[in-house]
C-alpha cells in the first residue's frame, strides 16, 4: 500500500496552478499534524492516553459489593490495595478492580459469577456489530461505550474497528495514520495474498484494561477493492470466501475473550457482510428524527438483501439477538418521543427499553477523546454528568443482560 502520508512540500501556499489532490494531501498533512499536536498536549508526556483511577464509591457500584466492605477489606490488608489519598479517601487503578474481582469470587465462590461474570467453559463468543450506513448514529460511540462498560463489569473485550475513518481507534488513543503501520488493521489478518498474519498480530492491549483493539485506518478500503478480483480470480477458488474471513479470524483469538464488539463502516461493503456473517448479535443505532428513520427503511431493506445472498452462498445468519439502540435521543422533545413511540410500536421488544441520551456532557468528553467512564465527575458537570452516565449505563446494562441470558445467567 502506498505512503499514506506525504512529505510535507517546501512552498505550502496554495495556487491557482497547485494539483487538487497536491492541495487535498497538504490540508490532509497540515490537519494530521495539528491532531498530533493537540495529542501530545492532551496526553503528555509520551503522547498515550492513561486512565484515571476509581473512586472506592465507583467500585463498589461496579463490582456489586457496598463501600464500606471494601474499606473494612482495605484496612484488613485483603484484595489489592487501593491508593489512600487525603482524608482517607481510597481510590484504585481498573487493574486493581479486575484483581479485587479476583479475590472476591475466591473469597466468595457461591457469588463468583456476581464477581467475574465473563464466560464459562461451553459459553459462546459473543460477536455484537454495531451497523447503520447513515452517518451520524452514534455508532462508534455505542460501540466504545459498551466495549468500556463491558470491561469495567469484568469482561475480556475484544473492540474491533472495521471503520476505515478509524474514530474507534482514534478514542482509544490511536491517531489512524500515524499509530498504526501498514498491514496492522483487520485487514492485515483477511487479505488474499502471502501477506496475511495472524489475527494475534493486529490485536492491541489498550490503556483501558480488559479492553484490546484491532485498529483501523484507510487500509481497509484494500479489501473492498481486492475482493471483487479474489472473487473472480481462478486461483481463488476453494479458498475461504470473503464473507467468512472476518469469523475466522476471530476465531484464532476466541479463546482470549468473552465479547467482541465490532464498529462497522457507514457502509454496506464486503467488511460489513463480513461482520454480519460473524456476528452473534447486532445492534442498529438510530437517532430519532425522521430522515434518521427514513435512511433506517433503507439500511434494513438493503441489509435483509445482503443477508439473503450470504445465506445463499452457504453463510449462517443465526443471530442471538438484534436490537434497535434508540440514540442522542432528547426525552424532552416531543417529536422525538412520538418517533420512539413509533419505533417501539413498529418493532416492539426489539429496540431496547433504555435509550441513549443526548448530552452536553457525552460531546464535550469526545472533543477529548475520551467517554464519561475516564472523565472525573466533576469536568464537565455532576448533574449533566450523572444523567449521561445514567442514561448509558441503563443501555449498556440492558445489552450486558441479553449477553448473560445467551449463556444461561
């Protein structure tokens, strides 16, 4: 794949004469080079995003035991052992609360699965795409979100961006074109030559423990124009098709999670019918104002043809579940709520009960680059703060629920 990135031209300023995709490239260079700039001030000294410790309030509601437990456990010099900071106020790293998730469902063992409720010998792989082709659903952010929540609760996450604009990677702490080498996406792990790796090559630990990524970036268009030619390409033949690579390539890596969450592109390509075939659910972000919805008709129509030809070719759509996700979602707005009514009148139990706020609180975090879960409560507001948490804690709950029903909880 060529450099992505050109050297940056000694005469910068633009002319009538200047090549468009010169002039393209140079606002390219010159945004990219800010973004880093702006990372490295973000996120000194290394330019990597951390993650806040949690305070022992935050823990005992995540982990399911009352604060006052975990001080008596502290002062007993039992489970990891949290930093005591002025006035005695304890707070712990997200690895010290996966250790204390640990020795609770070793000190409790008839409360393990409260404790570390990820799979058990005999669970399926939980595979959730999170789809829609119009932009600005929410995708990435739901996908973030439950890929967070699902870890804070004590599940080895796998998050996977299929997006070649690569936001998921980006909030992860990833700048696409500058962090990530050629052949280190999912692409790396699908293509069709002698370049192909191991999917255990393109998976990332992240700085949010539990969390691992498969980054993305523009490298990801290689598969939407190679696979029209594997497709007719002799040689090809017999081998794995296109819409199977994605399930396989998890499939190396299975064994090391509980759930992967999959950001899919805003597009109906071959990356997404590949998510589609490997996906154990899916989850349909809508924002709902009516072109939202009218743009939905057109993703459903066009997703139950697509799912049609992969069945067709021998793929199994057998999904566990599928949710509506009703996101950015005003409780206030009146016409807001009538599309809500409409949806659930249309779909019933198939869009989820809570939806996801919109929230000055949840915009402000991203501008950052980070989620509500890594922001102190009171950078952007206690009470816009907790009503955004509240409101994508329910969401993520109700999504965790579906998971722990699949494996028998």
């Amino acid at each position: 794949m060529k450099d992505r990135v050109m050297t940056q031209a000694a005469a910068t300023p633009s002319s009538a004469h200047e090549n468009a995709s010169h002039r393209v490239m140079r606002h390219a260079n010159a945004l990219s080079g800010q973004l880093r700039a702006l990372g490295a001030t973000l996120f000194p000294p290394s330019a990597a995003k951390s993650l806040r410790s949690f305070t022992s309030g935050e823990v005992a509601r995540v982990v399911g035991v009352s604060d006052g437990y975990l001080r008596q456990l502290s002062l007993d010099g039992l489970g990891p052992s949290p930093t005591i900071g002025a006035g005695g106020r304890r707070s712990y790293t997200l690895a010290q609360i996966n250790a204390l998730r640990d020795y609770l469902a070793e000190a409790r063992p008839r409360e393990a699965l409260q404790f570390k409720p990820g799979r058990r010998p005999g669970d399926k792989l939980q595979i959730v795409t999170v789809a829609n082709f119009k932009g600005g659903s929410a995708k990435t952010t739901t996908a973030l979100y439950l890929s967070q929540y699902l870890a804070l609760h004590g599940h080895r996450v796998l998050a996977i961006d299929l997006d070649p604009q690569a936001s998921l990677s980006a909030m992860f702490g990833y700048q696409p074109e500058f962090d990530i080498p050629e052949n280190a996406t999912l692409y790396g792990a699908i293509r069709y030559d002698d370049e192909r790796v191991p999917m255990a090559d393109v998976v990332r630990p992240t700085y949010f423990d539990g969390v691992s990524l498969v980054p993305g970036n523009l490298e990801l268009m290689e598969f939407e124009h190679h696979t029209p030619r594997a497709m007719i390409d002799r040689n090809m033949r017999g081998h794995e098709l296109f819409f199977r690579r994605v399930a396989g390539a998890i499939e190396q890596v299975a064994d090391a999670f509980d759930v992967v969450v999959i950001d899919c592109p805003p597009q109906l390509g071959y990356l997404t019918m590949g998510a589609l075939n490997a996906a154990t659910a899916m989850l349909v972000t809508i924002h709902p104002q009516m072109v939202d919805v009218a743009s939905m008709s057109q993703f459903l129509l066009m997703t139950s043809d697509l799912m049609s030809v992969i069945e067709a070719a021998g793929g199994r759509l057998d999904y566990d579940f599928l949710r509506f996700v009703v996101t950015r979602h005003d409780p206030n707005d009146v016409p807001e709520a009538q599309i809500v009514a409409l949806l659930r009148n249309l779909f019933g139990g198939d869009v989820l009960k809570a939806t996801a706020w919109k929230s000055t609180a949840i915009a402000n975090a991203g501008l950052t680059k980070q989620s509500l879960y890594e922001l102190d409560r009171g950078s952007v507001g206690r009470a816009a703060y907790d009503r955004a948490l509240e409101s994508v804690d329910a969401v993520n709950a109700e999504i965790s629920g579906l998971i722990q029903e699949v494996w028998g909880r």
